[in-house]
C-alpha cells in the first residue's frame, strides 16, 4: 500500500493561509483548558496553603498569649489573553512567489483578581467563642478518624455519673487528677473503637401524655396523628399519646436500638442535664471493654478554646505521657501520643515540613515525621475542618469567575 503525503506548496497561496489560520486557532483551543487547569490547581493550592499557615500563625499567637485573627480570600478573577497570530513568507530557496512558508506566533498574559477579606465581627466572633455542637462530632467521628484525637481536641472535660452526682474532670495538663483520668478515658473508648464495637448514635426517648378522648375533635384528632402515635384506652376513654423525640448523641459499647423506651428513659435521667455541647457515653459490662464499665458525659470546647489549648501546649501546660487504665484492653499499635499535635518550634525552618511559619523569631511547623506522622496530619485536617465549620461565609465581590479570552 502507497502512502499519500499532503504537499502544503502545490495548494493555492490563498488555501495555503486559510490552512495556517486554522492551525493558529487549533493550537490556541489546545493551549486554552490546559492553562485553565493548571491555574485553578495553583490558585486551589494557593488558598489551601494559605488558610493552614494561618492556623498554624494563630497557634502561635496564642503560645505568646496573643489576639488571633483571620483573613480569607473572598473571590478569586483570572482573566486570560490569548493572543496567536499566522502568516507566511517566501522560502528562502528555491522559485520565490512560488513556495510559501508559514509563520507562527503567539502570547499568553494573566491578569489575576484577588479579593482578601478580614474574618471578623459579631457573628463570626460568637461562632469561634460557642462550643462545638455534637452533631459535629458525630460526622467527624462517621468519617473513622480516631475518638481519642477527636475527644483529646474537641473536650474541654469529662463529667462521670458516681452515686447520684457528677464529678467533672479537666482536659487540662495542669489539673493533673482531671487531665490523667480524661486521658484514660479517651484510650479505653479508643480501645473498644478498635474493635470496631464503638456505637455513636443519638438516643431516642419517647415522651408520653395521657389526654380525654372527648376533648378531640375529628379535625384535631387528624392533627394529632400526624405527629403522634395514638391508643385509645375504652376503660378510662381517653388517648395515650406517644411521641419520639431526639436526646444526647450516647457513645455505647452495645447496640442502642436493643434498648427500651424505660431502659432510654432511665439512661436520660441519669446522664443528668445535658445540651446540644454534651456528648453522653455508657460503658456496660457484659460486652467489649465493659470491664471498665463507667457513663457520663463530654463537654466539647469552642474552636478559640481548641486554638488556646494549642498554644499552651507549647509552654504554660505541655502535655505529657499518661498510661491506660489497667482494665482497658490492648489499642492498636499501641498509639497514646502525648501531643494532642505535636509542633516543632525551633530555630530555623524544619526541611521536611508539610507547613511551616515564622513568628515571634522562631519557626513553627508540624511534626510530619517520624511514626506519629499520620497522626499529627489527622490531628491538622482536623483542625482544619473544624476551622470551616466555624467560619460564616465571606463577603463576595461581584462573582467569582474565570474568564478565557482570545
């Protein structure tokens, strides 16, 4: 089989130019999407690196009792100028005006549009000082990061149901007592999530009420279906009214659902008190890691308290080694850091650090290396997430957008 070569020079100079232009233009819808990626991957990248250097920063002004504040990027415009352009010219051999030789050329400009907008006022005030809601906890805890760094980070102290009262105790390195036994708490929860035989769920319990059947109508009787469950008692003729309604997200080692609605009760009673800031725990015998069994109830912490529990760490109270309870059963790997995050300050920036900042004439960074790599990363992306869920959403300029010019 013969193969046909397409000879440009035996076409007309006019086909010869259209056939240039349409390879200018080809080429430049080539060009185009492959800037376009490579600019939302840098400014992604960017922003990403940005927002973590300032947490790290705010750590840092909290180690040297410091205001923290924040600064987003509110909208983000690139515009991009494609500029191609074609032509020809007689070669420089052979019959000139007879052989034409096209001429490329092109330029590409960037014109980015950075909006930058302080974090601050009322709002966003109340949102960093209010304890974190256990609904928080509960999603992070479904994504399977481990209930030791989440507790470690998110608590603010424990409170344990002993003879008819509380008795609360502090995550703080400086309550020796309180932080020593929020510690061993956290690992045998930890112990039993290895296993995979943790349940975090909100308990249910069912209110009832007891109203006379002759004080329904048909209408509100309709009504009362809707949002109860309703029995007719022919003695007394009255309707017994059950209703369902949400409780304390509860930390079991046991199924919940196997539970009655007296059995639900009586747990509510005595978890005592408790607030959308509350997460409620029982630990019964009988099951996996019931040899310690214990109940009551965590109280997390709002995102400036994480941040000021951070900086602390670092000088005023530096965390330190605590074992587990005897009666906890083994944890996988062994893992009981002693950080919560362990940040390496030091004089000279780390080579290997995932992000790193300099204030106050040192260099901060966290500690990526090492066997308690993963968890410190853990420990950051944490802190991140719960980062956004604090914040409100920035004030927009115009509409964020990237435009492709040619």
């Amino acid at each position: 089989m013969k193969t046909r070569h397409l000879d440009i020079c035996r076409f007309p100079r006019s086909a010869r130019a259209l056939l240039c232009l349409m390879f200018a233009f080809a080429l430049s819808g080539c060009v185009s999407p492959i800037a376009l990626n490579r600019a939302v991957g840098a400014y992604d990248e960017a922003i990403t690196t940005a927002a973590s250097k300032q947490l790290l920063m705010n750590i840092a002004r909290a180690h040297h009792h410091q205001p923290i504040h924040f600064t987003g990027v509110s909208n983000v415009a690139a515009t991009f100028d494609f500029r191609f352009n074609a032509g020809g010219t007689p070669a420089l051999g052979g019959l000139a005006g007879q052989v034409l030789m096209p001429i490329f050329g092109g330029s590409v400009g960037e014109s980015p549009t950075i909006s930058i907008v302080p974090i601050e006022g009322e709002e966003f005030t109340k949102r960093l000082l209010t304890p974190f809601q256990h609904s928080k906890l509960t999603l992070l805890l479904r994504q399977r990061y481990d209930i030791d760094l989440l507790l470690r980070l998110m608590a603010q102290e424990v409170r344990l149901q002993s003879a008819n009262r509380q008795i609360s105790f502090r995550n703080t390195p400086s309550d020796t007592r309180g932080y020593e036994m929020f510690r061993r708490l956290v690992l045998h929860l930890s112990a039993i999530q290895d296993q995979n035989q943790l349940y975090v769920e909100p308990l249910t319990l069912e209110h009832a009420w007891t109203i006379p059947a002759g004080s329904v109508t048909g209408e509100g009787f309709q009504s009362l279906e809707k949002e109860f469950t309703v029995l007719y008692n022919k003695q007394d003729n009255t309707y017994l009214l059950r209703k369902q309604v949400p409780g304390p997200i509860l930390i079991t080692n046991y199924d919940p659902n196997t539970l009655t609605s007296d059995e639900r009760a009586g747990l509510s009673v005595e978890v005592g008190r408790w607030s959308a800031n509350d997460v409620a725990f029982d630990i019964r015998s009988g099951y996996f890691g019931g040899e310690w069994p214990v109940k009551g109830s965590f109280r997390l912490r709002s995102f400036h308290a994480i941040l000021g529990f951070l900086g602390r760490s670092l000088g005023d109270e530096p965390e330190y080694h605590v074992a587990k309870d005897p009666r906890t059963p083994a944890i996988k790997g062994d893992e009981n850091p002693v950080a919560t995050m362990e940040i390496i300050v030091s004089d000279s920036a780390p080579p290997e650090a995932d992000v790193s900042i300099r204030s106050h004439n040192q260099h901060y960074a966290i500690n990526t290396g090492g066997p308690l790599a993963r968890w410190n990363r853990d420990a950051f992306q944490m802190l991140y997430l719960l980062f956004q869920m604090t914040i409100t959403d920035l004030p927009r300029v115009g509409v964020p957008s990237i435009t492709i010019a040619k």
